[in-house]
C-alpha cells in the first residue's frame, strides 16, 4: 500500500509561486509531473473547488454548486455546504483499507478517518497537528489546507509582498512535512494542488443590478445565509465575484430572456451565464442567471472594501490558473498542458495504484 500525503494550498496561482522564493514548492514542481496552466471549474470559489478537487467530479455531479446557494423551497441562502453527492478520494481510500487524516480539508470532515480544525492563520498549526498525530496513529493518507495564503490575498492584494512572504512561510512548513513523512515512510506520494489562484480589484463599478431588475418592477435583494427572506418578493441576489440571480416568481421568471439582453448589453459586465452557458461549464444548477463583472471591478460590496487598495477576490475565471504537481517513486518528470480540476483525485489513484473509473479527470477535461 503506497501512503499519500495530500496538500492543498487555498488560492495559490503560478504567478504568485514565480514571485515568492518558496524554494521547496518550486523544486517539486520542476521535479514531479505537475500540470501546467491547470483551469479551475466554475466558479472558482473556495467550497466547490475544494469538492471538485476531491472527487475529481464537476459540481453538477458533486452537488456543491457554490459557496452559497439559494434554496427555492425552503426559502433561505445555505452557506458552509457539506452535502457531497459523489464519494471523495478520502472515502474511495478507506474502501481499500487506507487509514485517512485530514487537518483543515473541510470538505473531509465526516469523510475520513479522524478530522482535525485548527487555526488556519498560522500554517505552523497544520504541520505540528499532523506531526502530532502520525506520532500516535500511523495514518496512510493525510489530506490538508493551508489557508493563510488565501486569507492574507483578501486582505492585502494578490501579489502584495504579505502575501508572498506567507507563501514563503508556508513552503517552509510543507518542507518540514515532507521531511518528517519522508522519514516516517519512505515511499508515498506527494502531491501539491490549489484550487484557484487569485485577482486584484482596483476601481469599482456604479452597476446596479438592484436598480436593473426593479425597472422590470421586480422586489428583490442581495441576501447572506441566516438572513430573513420575505415571501412576497421576484428575486434573490447572492453576492459574490459571479454575482447569482434567482428568479424567485412567475413574473420574473417571465422576464428572464428581457433581464439576459440587459445584462449582456451592459458594459460594465464581462460575461453573463444563461442556462446553456451554465450547462456548458458543468453547473446547470447554480442558479438562473449569473454575472460577472470586469476584472478589476467589484459590485458595490461596501465602502469599506472600495476605501482598501489592492483587494484580492476569486470566483470567476480571471481567477483559472491553480496549480497542481504529483511527485514520488518511479513518477517521472513532466509538464503537462490543458486539464482542469477534475483530473487531480483520478490522477492521485492512478498512482497509488487504485484502478476506479471516475468518468472525469482526463477524459473529460474543460478547456477554457
């Protein structure tokens, strides 16, 4: 049985690994078999791409269409979305007898072994956790997140020195890992992914998507997961870089093709996703109409956002490029060109040497 440590760093794009000195994560990435240019699917937000990366599955096979979703009969936006329809690498692993660790990878909670949350601010905690624990139980496959790349990248900018300095900071950890494990275990695979990379916001938008759709006459608004939806309103609004329209009464839904039109003809918008273009990338069921808008703009989210230079965002494909290397054993080195996602968990079994047809990864693979 060939172990796996699974390592997966939230919103880490090429363009940022050539600006930092993360030595380690550059050296696996010259020496492994890793994926050039890897696409994300759609959107490229942190929960469905986390899930697309698992089960090598687009969301409309995994079910986890978003960060957040509106849900018709109950009459909420759900957030923190675990529901999984498909089974994950983790799961797949155990079915073979593998004992499975995960350390952050929050879509693994209930679907490993032994789940651990810690605090993701300081990378330190991941690589001490699991260092703690294979002391004590010795785990076949460990799966984790480090997260503060991501975090700082809201904060500060897509490639403010912050955030390259805690990229740094993270490659040290991971060496650390690697180290540890190696001695531990001698012969395992490796393998170093992300799920999105990230873009800069620099002026902001005067669009109002609010204002567009009550010249239609429709009541409706923007809405949080916990918030109180009215019964009597057209339609609801969930905030983030792919902004999702659903179009909650038969009035709305009436003007659907009308609202498509405006919302193409508008300039501030650079792509609006109708039902086929939905179906096309792979998530018909995200909503009814979605929008993004430029590079570089953001929806009026609030003046404190707009007063902070450089915020980094993700959610559309400006954001595509992830990163992806598979690295120990007899892998030989290779650069490979023109997957997406999905091909990391078929790809991770085919290593360890799991024959399971996933009907995805490489057959399947989004060109973007």
């Amino acid at each position: 049985m060939k172990k796996l440590l699974f390592i997966t760093i939230d919103s880490l794009g090429q363009d940022l690994v050539d600006k930092s000195n993360a030595v380690f994560i550059k050296s696996i990435l010259r020496m492994g078999n890793t994926i050039e240019n890897l696409k994300t699917a759609f959107p490229s937000l942190t929960t469905p791409m986390m899930t697309t990366i698992l089960t090598g599955q687009y969301p409309e096979t995994h079910g986890i269409y978003s960060n957040s979703i509106y849900n018709y009969e109950q009459n909420e936006v759900i957030g923190k979305l675990r529901g999984v329809k498909v089974p994950t690498i983790s799961e797949i692993l155990m079915n073979k007898g593998y004992k499975t660790l995960s350390v952050q990878h929050f879509m693994l909670e209930n679907r490993c072994n032994k789940y651990v949350q810690v605090d993701g601010s300081n990378p330190e905690n991941n690589t001490n956790t699991i260092i703690n624990e294979l002391e004590n139980v010795d785990y076949d496959a460990v799966f984790t997140i480090y997260q503060s790349v991501d975090s700082i990248g809201h904060k500060y900018g897509a490639l403010h020195s912050k955030r390259i300095e805690e990229l740094e900071k993270v490659d040290q950890q991971i060496e650390k890992l690697y180290n540890y494990i190696n001695k531990k275990w001698k012969d395992f695979l490796l393998v170093i992914n992300s799920d999105h990379s990230m873009s800069t916001y620099k002026k902001h938008s005067n669009f109002s998507i609010i204002k567009l759709l009550n010249g239609y006459g429709l009541k409706g608004n923007f809405y949080n997961p916990g918030e109180k939806i009215p019964n009597d309103i057209d339609f609801v609004l969930i905030r983030q870089p792919t902004v999702q329209i659903y179009l909650k009464s038969k009035k709305a839904q009436n003007k659907k093709n009308e609202i498509i039109y405006d919302l193409e003809s508008e300039a501030d918008i650079a792509k609006v996703y109708d039902e086929y273009e939905l179906k096309k990338l792979h998530n018909p069921y995200l909503c009814d109409i979605a929008y993004t808008l430029k590079k570089g703009y953001t929806d009026n989210i609030s003046s404190l956002l707009l007063s902070v230079k450089g915020f980094g965002y993700h959610g559309t494909f400006e954001e595509s490029n992830a990163i992806a290397t598979f690295y120990g054993g007899n892998i030989k080195q290779e650069k490979l060109k023109d997957f997406d996602l999905t091909v990391i968990t078929p790809k991770t079994l085919k290593y360890l040497g799991i024959d399971i047809n996933l009907e995805s990864g490489e057959k399947n693979v989004t060109k973007i």
